[in-house]
C-alpha cells in the first residue's frame, strides 16, 4: 500500500497512512479541510449533532453515540453553535445523503 500523506510504501499500519507521524499529518489535514466539527442529522428525528471531525475518523460514529454530543444550532450566522447536550432520542437508519460522506 502507497501512504496517502508521505507516499511512501508501507504493507504494515494503519489503513491510509504507514506511521502514527503520518496519521496525525493526516488527519490535521482533514480538519483543516473540512472543520474542526461536523454536523451529523439523525435522519429519522431530523436532530442535528455537532460532532468532532478527529472522533469521526478516529471512532466512527454510531447512532447510539450521538446523544453524547452537543446538538447543532445554527444562531445568529454561526453554523457551529452547540446547545445543551441531546436528549435521548429512538431511531436511526442512516445519515442523509448530504452527511454520508463525512
């Protein structure tokens, strides 16, 4: 396998990347391309989560682990903003086709 940061070939580490250096690279890449959060909808609730970019690569993300997350509340502009921690909520199958790439 060719690592996607230093492009070298490596047959043993992590599924992109050969070293933890690389990895790290990787994923500061990442959130400076995408944000430091992700807004992730629970498609059944419409409920939107504020969910950290590096837990999305380094975790993944399950329904039953948004309600750890702040819910995403857009206010005054500011795409970002977090409210009180989620309610429990019933109910998950899948992302909406806008989040599925995350």
């Amino acid at each position: 396998m060719t690592c996607f940061v230093c492009q070298k070939i490596y047959s043993q580490g992590r599924e992109t990347t050969c070293s933890d250096t690389c990895h790290e690279e990787l994923v500061r890449r990442l959130i400076a391309e995408f944000g430091e959060f992700k807004k992730v909808v629970r498609q059944k609730t419409g409920v939107a989560y504020r969910v950290p970019t590096t837990d999305i690569i380094e975790l993944g993300v399950k329904e039953v682990d948004l309600d750890q997350y702040p819910r995403w509340e857009e206010k005054d502009g500011d795409k970002t903003y977090p409210r009180e921690p989620a309610a429990k909520h019933g109910g998950f199958e899948a992302l909406s086709p806008e989040h599925q790439g995350l």
